[in-house]
C-alpha cells in the first residue's frame, strides 16, 4: 500500500482544516518545502498537494509552492484545487507534479476530464470523490455535487480513469478512524479501482486495516502532523 502524506496550502502555508471547514484551520509550518523534504528522508515516496485557496476561488493559488516542493525534491507529487482547464491540467505538470487531482470539474464537466484523459493519460490524474453520508460535495466541500459516491465512480470508469482516492468529509481532521464500512462497500461496488483512502486516519493501526481491506494507499495529513503517526512507521509499512 502507497503512504501518501498531505500538504494541504492557504496562503502558502501548510495547514489542516476540520471537517473541510475553512473557519476552522490550523497552521503546522509556515514553510511547506521543509515538510517535505522532512517525508522524503524518512522514506516516503509520494505527496498530495492540495491547494485549498485554489478549491475555494476555482483557480489555482499556490503553484509556485508546487514548483518549489518539486524542485527541492524527488517526490512524486499529486496536486489539485482550482484546476479548471487544460491550461492549468499543462501548467501544473510543468511545475513538477506527476499526477493532477481532479474533483469538482469531474462532477460538473466530466466531458472536460475526458478531453484531458485523452490528451495526458488516465494513469497521470487522480480522481478526487469527497463524499458526506455517500454523496459527492464539490468546490472545497462547500457545494451538493448532485450524485451519490457508487454512480460517480461508475461514471468515471466510464471515461477510463480508475485512480479514485475518497475522502469521508465527516472523517477528515477529527482522527476518529477512517470510513472502514464506506470503502468496503465501494470496492464490492467497483472492485477494478485502484483505491486511496483519505480522512480520518489517527493510528497505524488505521492504516494496517486500510491495507487489509484492500485499499492501494492511504491519503494521511493531521495524524501526523499532530505526532500520532511517526514517519518511521508509515515508511514500514509503505509498499
């Protein structure tokens, strides 16, 4: 199973919101590009980059953030929020990222993602389904996305996408454990995804039964920014 720890950007800086409620923020580091070099060398492979200010005002705010994390090192870098045409899909992967995040334009204009499938590759996008009591919320969490979590993902295999990563906004920030009954009924509904749970993680014991269940990675930020988590851990039982 892949450790994917969590960056989540306002204004340049590296916090952690509650139940994605901006009101309720928390600064960590004030310079994300230490955070990330601080997971590097402890053995992690990969980062999610999330550009809360982006999500927010539907463009994105901190790609230079991006370009400095990509610069600074070999992290294979996921990164969304605000992306809202093939302008931004071509700017994003020029700052460095390997993948793009996609959430609220695969809810409204998936015929949008279906032309940047096809012009960058499915296997450089991850779909992003952020979900309240299994229906899909849009535009940072703020907004009903009209459709319930098993049909999204439907529609998303329909396009050709199978890299889904799920994030129970009940869940996130309040390290009660993770969605186990949600992304269980997930996989009996859609077993050819590859699945990344995010939200709600507060132990390692969390991420061993998210791995015995079958998810492909685990999306990890407050737990281990509040210390519940050591790096060294995850590093063990990352891959």
């Amino acid at each position: 199973m892949i450790i994917i720890p969590a960056i989540d950007l306002i204004d340049g800086k590296c916090v952690r919101l509650t139940k994605g409620d901006y009101a309720q923020q928390k600064i960590y580091n004030e310079n994300p590009v230490e955070v990330a070099k601080q997971f590097e060398a402890a053995g992690i492979q990969r980062l999610h980059i999330v550009d809360l200010d982006g999500a927010k005002a539907g463009k994105i705010i901190n790609l230079k953030v991006l370009e400095n994390i990509a610069s600074a090192t070999s992290l294979v870098i996921d990164f969304g929020g605000g992306v809202k045409n093939i302008t931004d899909v071509g700017n994003i992967f020029n700052a460095g990222a390997a993948m793009v995040t996609v959430g609220s334009i695969a809810v409204k204009h998936p015929e949008l993602l279906e032309e940047w499938l096809m012009e960058f590759s499915a296997e450089h996008f991850l779909v992003g389904a952020d979900v309240l009591d299994e229906k899909i919320k849009i535009s940072g969490w703020l907004e009903d996305g009209g459709i319930n979590i098993f049909n999204f993902i439907g529609q998303m295999i329909s396009l050709g996408t199978t890299n889904i990563f799920c994030t129970d906004i009940s869940k996130d920030g309040v390290m009660q454990g993770p969605s186990i009954d949600l992304y269980k009924k997930i996989m009996i509904e859609h077993p050819e995804i590859n699945l990344i749970a995010s939200g709600g993680v507060s132990n390692i014991d969390d991420v061993k039964e998210l791995k015995a269940i079958g998810c492909k990675g685990a999306i990890i930020g407050k737990a281990i920014y509040e210390g519940l988590i050591t790096l060294e851990e995850l590093s063990i039982i990352n891959y």
